[in-house]
C-alpha cells in the first residue's frame, strides 16, 4: 500500500520540490534508505549522509534547502522531526487494518465501571468497579486498571500495565509491619501514554496524579501519592518513590530515581540511571553517575574512593605544611 | 459513610479529648485535612502543621498532649502511626463494599492445584498444577502462580506478579547456553504482601524461600535459590540475584541490588539504588550511591574519578618529598 | 520417581565409577546433598566440600579423580557443569506430568496469526494478527505477542513478557509530545528464552532484533530498534535504550543499562549495574559501580566527590609550588 508525495503534502502540508505522483512504499532511516522510501534529515550533522542517501525523497529543514536540492526530491518544513512524527501517524491511519470490537470479549469489566462508549479495551484486560475510562482511549491487552481509578481521554496504555495496585505503606509493630490501607485512587489526565508493564499506584488518603501529556515508557515505577506534571516524559525502568511531586515539561532519562517526598520543578531534566536525592528547584540537566571503566581501572579508582575523604584531609595537611614553609 | 469518633475509640482504644459524636468524613494528612477529617502528628517536628491544622481531630502520642489540647479534639496513643494504620485498616472495613465471588469465573486454576476455601482468587489469575494457596490469602487480578509454588495464609499478591518462573539457570557449552532446568519451586509464609508486576523465581535445586511478613513492593526481581528472612521490606525496583541469603528485618531502599550467593545479617538497612557487593556481617545503614549534581559539575567530578587513583599516587609522592625537605 | 545411575549413563554419557544399579532419588547442592542424591564439583576450589559431601554420585572432572574415588561413586566428564545441566533435562523429562492441550482454551489468538502446530500456548496469552511462533516454542501463561511479531523455534517466553509494545518514540511540539507511530516489529530468533515480566518493544521504522540463542532475564526492558547479536544474555532488570546495537556473546549483570544509539562489541561483559555510555570496540570486563560502605564513611567520601575536580586543581598547585622550591 503506497502513499503518494502529493498525498502526503495533501494531508501533512510542506513544500514539495520533486514529483507528486512519486510512490512511497515505506518510512526508513535516512542512511539506509532505498528508491522506494522517504526519509528525513532532523540535524545538519548528517547533511553527509543526506548527499549519500538514495532515498525517493527526503524532509529536510530550510537550512539544507541547497543541499537537499542537490540530491532530487524533497519536502521542506520548518521541523523536519516533527513531520516526520505525523507522517508516522498518516501512514499507520492508512494501514490500519479493519478494527474488530471495540470491547475484547475476553476484557472483564465491572459492571460498575464506566467506559466511554469510544474507548477500546483489549484482550484479558481488567477494569475494576468504579473505574472510568475516558473517550478515545486505548487499552492494549492485559492492562489492569483498579478500583476507583480514572484515565482520561485519549491515552494508551500497553499491556501489562497495572494502574491502582497498593501503594507501599507499613507501620512498624514489634518487629513486623502493620498495613496501611490505601484508600486513594489513581487519577489520570488526557492524551497521557503509559509502557508496557508499568505500575502507577494508588494514593494512601488522597489520589497519586498523573497530569495531561504526561508519556511514560516500559517499567516505570511511580509510587503512591505522587503527582507529575503536565507533558513529563520517562524513560524506560524509572522509578518515582512515594509522594514526590514533579514539575510539569521535565524529561528522565532511563532507570532514574526520585526519593519519596522530594519536589522537582519545572523544566528539570534528570540524566539516566541518577538518583535524584534532594529537591531541586532549578531547571537544568542534572546527573549523577559512576563512569564506567574496564574492570581493572574501575576497581583502582573505586577502592581508591573509599578514601577520598581521608585523602582530602592529607592534601589539607600538605597544604598548610608548605604554606608555613613558604612563611618561614 | 461517615465513622463517629465513639466508634473508632471502641475498634482501636486510645484515649479521646473531645465529642465521640464528632462525625469523621475522611481521612486526611494535617497540612491538608478539613472540619471533617481525621489526621495524625507522627513527629514532634510537625507540631506547627499541628497548630494549625483544621482537622476535626488529631491523634497524637502523650508527648503532644498540650500542644493537640489548644488546638481541639485529639485522640492520645503511644504509637499514632501505628494507629492511624489501624485506622486505615477499619475505615477500609466499614467502607467495604460486598464482595462478588471469591474465585472470579476468569481465573484459570488446575484441578490439581490447592485452594483454600477462604482465599480470593481475582480475574484472569492462573494458579498452575501442584500450587497452593493459603487461609484468607488474596490474589487481586492477573497474578500467576507457576506449578508446585506454596503461598502461606493471609498473603496479598497484586496484579502482575509472577510467582515460579524459571530461574536464570545456564551453563556455556561451545559459545551457547545450555538450560540448566529448574527442578526446585517457590514456598511464601504467611502474611507476605508483594506488589504488582514483582517476580519471584523458582530454586533451581531446591526452592527460593520468602519468609513470614515479608513485604515486596512492585517491579522486583527475586533470583532463584534467595532466602528473604521474616519481616524484611523492599521498596519498589529492588533486585536480588540468585542464591542470595538476606537476614531477617531488613529494608532495602528502592532500585536497591544484591549480587549472587551474597549473605546478609539480620537488621540491616541498605539505602535506596546501592547495590551490595559482599556479604555484609552487622547490622546497620549502608550506603553506595554517586551524587547527584548539575551536569558540568558532575562531568568535572566524574572526569576526574576516571584519574583518581593516580591523584592518590601524586599525592604520595609529594608528601614523601615534603617530609623529605622537613628533614634536610 | 528414582533413576539409576546406569540410567544417566546410558542418557548423557560419562564414565561411572560405581555401582549402576544405585537409585537417585533427587539433584542436590554438594554441600546438602545426602545418600539419595546426586551433586557435581564444579571447581576444585570445592575440593574440601567433595571430602565431605554425603552425595551418593558425584560429578566430577578428571582432575578431581583421585578425590572423589576417596570418597565413593563418581561420574567423571571433562565439564560437569555441563553434564549437570543436561542432568536437570533429564530429570524434568523423566518426571514430566502428561502435558493437556497445546494452546490452553483461554488463549486468545488472533485467526490471522501463524502458530505452529507443535508450538504451546499457555493459559491467558494474547497473540495478535499477523504474529508468527515456531515450532516447539512454549509461551508460558500471560505472554503477549503483538502485531507482526515473530518468535523463532525453541523459544521459552515465561509469564507476563510483552514482545512489541510500542518504541518510545516522541517529538517535542510546542512543550508537547507527538507520537512517533511504530511502524516496525520485533524478530526474535531460535532458542531465545525471555523471562517474566520482561519487555522488548517494537521498532521504529524497521524491527527490533534479538538473534538466535539470546537469553534474557526477567523484567528487562529492550528499546525500539535494539539488536542484541547471538549468545548474549543478561540478568535480571537490564535495560537497553533505543537503537543500541549489541554483539554477540556478551554478558550482562543484573541491572546494567546501555544508552541508545551505541555499539558494544562481541564478547563483551558489562557488570552489574553499570550504565555503559558510550560505544565498547573491545572485548574485556566493563564496570562502573559506585562501592558500597557503611552510610557514614558513604557520607564522607560522596561529599569529598563533589569537589574532586577542585582537589586535583589543589593538588596541581601543591606540585608546582613543590617543584619550584625544589628547583630554587
């Protein structure tokens, strides 16, 4: 199934400079790109690979207007990424193969549950009694969505995912734990899109609050009582630890951490893998990581910092012994 | 459905200051809570939140008996954590609603697994041959129980768990993996929680074990052949790798790790993402964890970690040379 | 259900010393391992162990011949680790229960996918359209496999995996996210075991790849377009960002992390934990573990860190300083 340059024009705008009638038979990577694809260039830094790339035509920035023009056909629009998201979406919505029930007949839902009529729910999924879910959402197969819980309109959510398990909470008793009851519920916001087997859960009084936009990837943990803001993204395996509250536009790379109880703010972009340990209420990029090494020089420098403090105090002492020597 | 004051103090004891007809709406924490909510002061550090809550009431340890009687009704106790807890646990009761069928229809148990007649069995769980569950044990939606695992009494496995997979069991045989089969199985004591999408596998000689009133959080990974003492905790992300053996009341912060074959005593506390590299004998708080920082800072200390063994060598051989100067 | 040595003799090879017509009642670690069972000596440095092992049959390497015939029957075989895993094969065919129906009647199976008919298919499994599974393959319970998604022969998949969720893939548009359709797949290979929980998601434009013989661990996230070459595994919450491409035969501990975009060489070992950053050309052991101590020297030393970089200018200074008055 082929799509048309000018079809494509038609439905996303951009200004072609080749052929309309040119048929597209796929998307591809600029460099691998052959006769049959369109490709996009989203950063000068590969203008190289844009001179050698055969693709049918290619998106490109009006910066490369020269360069793209040298090569044959193009497409050229303000954010050539950003084009290149959309045509991802025209070409799945002319491929879409005919939908079947909008409810999986394996789903089991609550009676006391409301789906909006728009919705649709994949196989063995579960929808808890009072949950709602909201116009044009997706739930793909095997998504549990518990008591009390909302999501709003248009999200998705990819199998696995649980939404509303009990939040972590424990009083401890002579030795053993005493459970507290989670008597909160999860609420989430539009256009919000949450990765396989990812757990968000339930409030211990009031609701953990995922904002609209927010995008979630795979294995994410986000622990009870937290909020994110509006249009946050995750990256794959990080974990948000109970009652942290985090700014609206921030970016976490894969398997960070937040401690329980800490505020991020807005604009604030977490590198992977660091644990973020106090508040922190700049924006900015922020990182915490041990360089990785071959194994032999990671081991000298790693027992070596087991006495950088004491180390410190020697360079210290070194300090003032020449100082005075200088003196006297 | 409101709960008087009277009828808490019946359920839980403590010592009430103030109207038991005093109708409680919500619980709610005290920087937040309303005329018709109850709240808890679970520090001495928070006695300005508590002058200036609006809760209907407060419940407060003796040490605060003064500072809750100028402000209106309060409840004393010795442990308000431990009440309020409690009080999670009745309100969750009172407000109950009647539960349907306690295997649901969609669960897919095998005539030769064990059920006890008074566990609860949520939608689309699958409790394979040979399984057992215990007394009043709950299996909320989606949770499977793999062949030959025993779950004590009075556990609460959330949605997504995997009890029994195969452990990670391989022996290299000319540059491929033979299967080292896992002929062992999976045995939880009582009262265990283990949160949603947590996996725990099975021995591969013998079983993995996880003691009385342990409590897991979601998305951990227990390897095969661990031990898990009474009443340890994990929070969310935590991974253990095989043949571990960790000691009774212990914590693990979340994203914490143990390696393999690993012994750990009793009452040991390991801090959020360190990962434990050797067996750790005494009791007490460990710690592994790179700071964070702003990313140029970070990048300079981190650069500079890459040298810091040398740095220790430098700083050697000036003291050498320094002291050498003292004594000529 | 006993076997004889002669039996395990006659299946796997070996050379017995001792009476065939002993009767194992059970495998057993060499340290517990009683007068029914039978254990292995992987590594002389167990030597000590072997002495004292009550273990009816032992398996050990020709250079442990004179010890173990000090002891009793032995089955001498250049690898017994080896032999030990075709053992546990053994021993599970041997006590396999009658296997029921090869897809469990609560799968739900797209008609327009292509199960091989001597593939098995466990309870509440999800295999959309246009999915392929070959021959022998075995999806434990709760495995969804999406759209278009290919499974090779052999393959063991264990409960609750999610092959071909959506690649995280998003452009920023006005301080909101547009969604990157994910137009590609996944294609796994042959005799690729994925363990529970865990996730790999579908590729950008082309497919994600995991090739023959790959072993992955449980609750491991695999990005969009990842390639992970034959013969690698990886323990347990390994996650690997989008479009890293990793060789073959490499290891990876529980809980390391890859970046996206990278390469990593053949026969390659990354440690646990460790976050690899940049692209490994050579083979050789990589790590980058911040080390654990007790908190307060972690205090220390982690303090002292974020002035590392300011220390080595310090000490620069003190060297100059020193060899001027050396030279003056």
């Amino acid at each position: 199934m082929a799509l048309r340059l000018g079809a494509i024009i038609e439905a996303l705008g951009g200004d072609l400079q080749g052929d309309p009638g040119l048929s597209i038979e796929r998307l591809a990577p600029l460099a691998t790109a052959g006769g049959d694809a369109i490709a996009f260039l989203s950063h000068p830094k590969y203008q190289k690979e844009l001179a050698a790339s055969g693709a049918a035509c290619v998106i490109v920035a009006p910066a490369m207007h020269d360069a793209a023009a040298a090569r044959g056909a193009f497409i050229e629009t303000p954010d050539p990424y950003l084009y290149f998201a959309r045509l991802t979406q025209l070409w799945k919505k002319v491929h879409a193969r005919p939908e079947t029930a909008r409810i999986h007949p394996s789903a089991v839902i609550d009676p006391e549950a409301v789906v909006d009529p728009s919705a649709r729910i994949g196989a063995l999924c579960v929808i808890e009694r009072g949950a709602r879910i909201g116009a044009d959402t997706v739930l793909k197969s095997r998504v549990t969505v518990s008591e009390d819980c909302i999501i709003g309109a248009r999200c998705l959510l990819h199998p696995g995912v649980v939404i509303g398990a009990d939040g972590f909470g424990l009083a401890p008793h002579e030795g053993a734990w005493v459970k507290i009851e989670q008597l909160g519920a999860v609420r989430i916001g539009d256009d919000v899109e949450i990765g396989a087997n990812t757990c968000i859960d339930r409030g211990a009084l009031g609701d953990t609050v995922i904002e609209d936009g927010v995008k979630l990837d795979n294995l994410i943990q986000i622990g009870h009582n937290v909020r994110i803001g509006k249009h946050t993204a995750m990256a794959g395996c990080t974990a948000v630890a109970g009652s942290a509250t985090i700014g609206a536009h921030c970016t976490f790379g894969g398997r960070a951490g937040v401690l329980g109880h800490l505020t991020i703010a807005d604009h604030v972009n977490i590198s992977s893998t660091s644990l973020v340990t106090r508040s922190i209420h700049k924006p900015g990029l922020y990182t915490g990581v041990f360089p990785i090494d071959d194994n032999a020089t990671w081991e000298k420098n790693a027992a070596t910092l087991k006495q950088l403090h004491s180390l410190r105090e020697r360079l210290k002492a070194l300090e003032k012994m020449t100082m005075q020597d200088k003196k006297s």
